[in-house]
C-alpha cells in the first residue's frame, strides 16, 4: 500500500518509516509516527515490514470480501457495507491500544469511541462493553476520574448481563473500576468491586496467574490504605 506525505511525491510504507525514523535519529523526534499499517490486500509485503520495524498489521482482503458479495470492486456501496463488519471495529480497537502504548491517551481514545460506535451499530454488547471498558481506562490514565467511571460502570453492567459471574473479563473490569475509586479515595467502594476481582480469578484462574496476583496485591493496597485513613 502507498503514501502521499507531499502533493505529487509518492512513498511506499517502508520508505515512510525509514524517513521517520532518520529524522528521529537526526533531530530526536519525528514530526509523525507510524503506528500501524494497513493493506488490503493480504498476499502485500506489509506483514514482512511490520515484523522488521515491529509495527502492527492491519489485513483485510477486500478482493475476497467483494467476491463473496459477487460485485465488482467498483461498486462502491459493498465497500461502504465493510465499514460495518466486526473486522473494522477490531482493527479500529487495534489501532486504539497502538496510541495507547504509546502514551497518545486522546488519540487513543478517538479510535476506541469510533470502535465503539460500530459495535453499537452492530449491536455486538460485548464488543461495546470491552470499548467502554477501555475509554475508561484511558480516562482514568488522563486523570478525569469521573468519566472513567461513567464508562466503566455501563461496561460492566453489560457484562453482569451477558456474561457468566465467573468470567475473567468481568474480573478484569471489576479490578480496573476499583482502581478507579481508589483513586479517588472512594476506598469502600474499591474494596468491595476488588473483592469480587479477586473471587472471580481465585476460581478461574491458577494460582501463578499473573491476574490472580496483581488482583490480590491490589486488595491488599486497598485494604492498607483504607487503615491507614482511619489512624
């Protein structure tokens, strides 16, 4: 897939991230950054070049999805309909934790609200509740507590609703809303959303998960930092 960065001047993707990342080795920063590439085309030397400059991948083979629909790739509508599949919400979703890695919280955000606006046109409840999940994480990270919560409690009430009580991902959510609360110093309110992480991963989880530690160390900052306001 090509680039234009000027009128008229035309790039491939690697020659876009080789000029990036000259820049940044002459000025120390890059007016631009390449975070992700997209192709359509599946058979494209793009997964060559990601894996060399370990950027993500992007795939959708459009000539298969017009010769399932039986249209030319002219037609222009069948390629609109596209925008509604669940791919592009999940590579909208990819892009979004690229810029989140990278510490680009609102730009992040922006990809997340976009995913999450086809999910909803989709009416795929999980896929929403995993986007509002992560915008309010992301707003959590940004320091606006409130919207975090905001977007963290309709995630998980969605969840409560379609999910098993014991599935780890309603675990996650119930951790990543006490953290909220812990920050803003609501520690009853952590404690309680914790408790309920740390049961779910107990039950699910093995013993040296990952999740199932850090839900328990956070329990025990809860619970310290909940005895050490009532000194």
């Amino acid at each position: 897939m090509n680039r234009y960065l000027s009128e008229g001047i035309k790039f491939t993707d690697k020659e876009i991230i080789e000029h990036e990342n000259n820049i940044e080795s002459e000025e120390g920063r890059s007016p631009y950054q390449v975070v992700a590439i997209f192709s359509e085309n599946p058979e494209s030397n793009a997964k060559s070049i990601g894996e060399r400059f370990g950027i993500p991948i992007i795939v959708k083979d459009m000539a298969e999805f017009y010769r399932k629909k039986g249209e030319p790739r002219r037609n222009l509508e069948i390629r609109k309909e596209l925008g509604k599949t669940r791919g592009v919400a999940n590579c909208l979703n990819s892009v979004g934790a690229v810029y989140k890695e990278l510490g680009a919280y609102v730009k992040a955000i922006d990809y997340y609200e976009q995913s999450l606006k086809l999910k909803k046109d989709l009416e795929d409840r999980q896929g929403i509740a995993i986007s509002l999940n992560n915008i309010g994480e992301l707003y959590s990270l940004l320091g606006d507590y409130q919207k975090a919560l905001e977007y963290q409690q309709k995630s998980i009430a969605i969840y409560e609703e379609i999910l098993d009580p014991k599935h780890p991902n309603l675990g996650i959510s119930y951790s990543n809303i006490a953290v909220t609360y812990m920050l803003i110093k609501d520690f009853s309110a952590a404690l309680t959303y914790q408790k309920k992480a740390v049961e779910i991963f107990k039950s699910v989880l093995p013993e040296n998960h990952p999740y199932r530690q850090g839900a328990s160390d956070t329990l025990e900052e809860i619970i310290k930092a909940m005895e050490g306001k009532n000194e």
